[in-house]
C-alpha cells in the first residue's frame, strides 16, 4: 500500500507541476547569463527542429545557447507560463546550431577548447535522468553550470526519455539503446581535444553511464576510460548488485568517483519497492556492500526538502553553498578521511576502500 501511495503522490504532484519546453527568443542573452551547451542526443526532432521523446536511430549534435536569467534564487529553474516570455526571469534558448556530423561536433569543440587555458581544457559530460523531456535536461545543465561558475566545456547527452512519471519501462529500454551513442559522445570529445573529461549522471542517467563504461572497457580495456579523470553518480537509480557487477568488469574506476545518496528520496524509494527491494543505489545507507570498491558515498539527506522532484543535489540552494565552500573536491572527499572533518560538516566511515560521508547543510 504505501508504494501506490507514493506512486499516487507522484502522480499527483507530477500533474500540477509545469512541465519543461524549450522557448526560442533570440537576443535573450542580452539580458541573461549565456550558457554554451553542446549537445549530444539520440532522440528524434520534432516539427520545430528540437529533440522529442521518440528515439532515433541516428546520433544527433548541436550547439545551444541558453540564457540563464539573473532574477532567480540558486538551484530554480523558472519557465515562461505565458505568450511572452521575459528573460530577467525565465530560462530561454537565444539560439541553436545543428551540428550535422560528428566531424563537424569535434571540430566545434576543438575550436572552444582551443581559446582556454589550461586547467579549463577540461569536458563535463551531463546525462539526465528519468522523466526528463530535452529542454528539462538542457536547462538543468545550463543551471549546474550557471550556479556552480563550473571552467569546464559543458557536453550533455540527451536520451530519449518519455518525459512522463508512468514512463519508467520506456525510459528504461530508451536507456539502454541510447549506450552506443554516450560512447559515441564520449569518444568524440575525448578526440576533440579535451584534457580530461568528468562524467556526471543522474538517476537512470547513473545506470546509462556505467552500462556505457562497461561496453566501452569490454571493446577496448581501460583505453577508452583514459581521458575520464571522474565519475560523480547522483541520487543513482541503479540495483546495488547491478552496480558492483559493473564495477567488477570496468576493473580500475575512474579517480575520483562519488555517488551522492539520499535515503528521503521516495523516487527511488518507489524503484526500489517496484523491483522488490528495500534500497537502490541512490538511498542505501550500506557501503559495507561496496566495501571493495574504491568509491566515496556521500550522504545528503540533510539536503532534502521533502519534495517529490528527485533532484536535490541539482536544486538545492544549500546544497549548492557547500560546493561552491569547497575549493578542491578531492581534498574534502580523498585522500586521508581525518582532513575531511575541518572542512565539511559530517561524519566519515571507512570500510576497505569505500567511503560513506554524511555532510550537513552550511546556512552562513
């Protein structure tokens, strides 16, 4: 009873929430910050030229400029509800540039690569989750990017996901054919240029990016993973034992890997009792199950605000805060636990070689 409950909760919620779209105005940047965002999709185009929910066959590039507007509280996303938009408060995309090969994505990316420096040579792979349409993927990257004040090259690999809360069994299999085109991706901006590339995936876009790294170890060893330099794994959507099988056939994991975890997310409370089980990847409280594995577990639950939106490490203003506190990540998360202490807020536990950290909200 309490998993319809929750999944009518969901529903319900899901109903009255507005959904994400994409919404041209050109010259909204004038107001807005600009976010370049390149984009990778195996998701069909629409009539007006945008990705859909349907599933390509075909590996689709492009270039998008959101306008990320400066009236807004850290960690929102505020879409335009009426005829016209306003760029002070609503995400808008100021424009678009197909990007007809991968050739013409590589060279694209060379040439942002080519005017940074050094430490910005570096490619942040973004793939969704569940139930996200192509403008809610895209915009909540634009916003990641936006808070954060990230130097990196921003990529993000849009899959076909339904974008409906019934649409889980759709989602799941859109996953799975949308492995060949993130390896694509991954493969193309590593060829670009790229110092290093940081892969970040949240939810079922956690499960498409180990599946991914899996194929790609199985076709050519640790080769293809030599550019990944991190992997961070949000509120992973994934079945524990899944999670350490793939571990055990990538071998050596990309340093560093975080897999952040909340037990108060009922999204994947709902997952979890759906395939007959007490936790996911995402919400376990157990390292000692990923004791072998060289990973750090980072527990947010003080995060939640009790929302159904699944999102808390993306949305959270305080959440955000913390990282933005915290110049280097693999000082506060690597290396000796005892230097952790001083600067984040929590408590660690070692087991082998995993890590279990469980960090409280900053408010100053």
């Amino acid at each position: 009873m309490r998993i319809v409950h929750h999944l009518v909760l969901i529903l319900m919620l899901a109903s009255c929430a507005p959904r994400g779209k994409i919404t041209l105005f050109q010259g909204a940047a004038d107001t807005g910050d600009l976010q370049r965002i390149y984009v990778g999709t195996t998701r069909e185009m629409d009539a007006q030229g945008f990705p859909s929910g349907g599933r390509s066959r075909e590996l689709i590039f492009g270039q998008y400029n959101v306008s990320v507007p400066p009236e807004r509280e850290p960690g929102s996303i505020e879409w335009p509800r009426r005829k016209t938009p306003d760029p002070a408060r609503h995400f808008l995309l100021d424009s678009f540039l197909p990007l007809t090969t991968e050739g013409d994505f590589r060279t694209a990316l060379r040439g942002e690569l080519a005017h940074r420096r050094a430490e910005q040579r570096t490619a942040i792979i973004f793939v969704h989750g569940f139930n996200n349409n192509f403008a809610e993927g895209l915009y909540r990257f634009a916003q990641i990017s936006e808070d954060l004040d990230l130097p990196f090259l921003p990529v993000h690999y849009s899959w076909p996901s339904a974008g409906h809360p019934l649409g889980y069994g759709y989602d799941r299999d859109s996953m799975l054919i949308a492995r060949d085109g993130l390896e694509a991706t991954i493969r193309a901006v590593a060829a670009s240029g790229a110092d290093e590339i940081l892969l970040v995936g949240h939810s079922m876009g956690a499960l498409l990016a180990m599946e991914t790294m899996r194929q790609m170890t199985i076709a050519d060893g640790q080769n293809g993973l030599r550019k990944i330099s991190g992997v961070i794994l949000i509120s992973p959507d994934i079945d524990i034992d899944v999670f350490r099988a793939q571990a055990d056939r990538i071998g050596e994991l990309p340093q560093p890997f975080y897999i952040f975890t909340s037990t108060r997310d009922i999204a994947l409370r709902l997952s979890a009792g759906l395939t007959g089980q007490t936790a996911r990847l995402g919400n376990t409280t157990d390292v000692q199950k990923l004791a072998e594995l060289d990973v750090t577990m980072v527990d947010i639950s003080a995060f939640s605000d009790g929302k159904i939106d699944h999102a808390t490490a993306l949305a959270s203003p305080s959440f955000l805060r913390l990282l933005q506190r915290v110049p280097d990540l693999g000082t506060a998360y690597g290396g000796d636990p005892s230097t952790r202490v001083g600067l984040i807020p929590g408590t660690v536990l070692v087991v082998q070689n995993a890590t279990r950290l469980i960090v409280t909200p900053i408010t100053q």
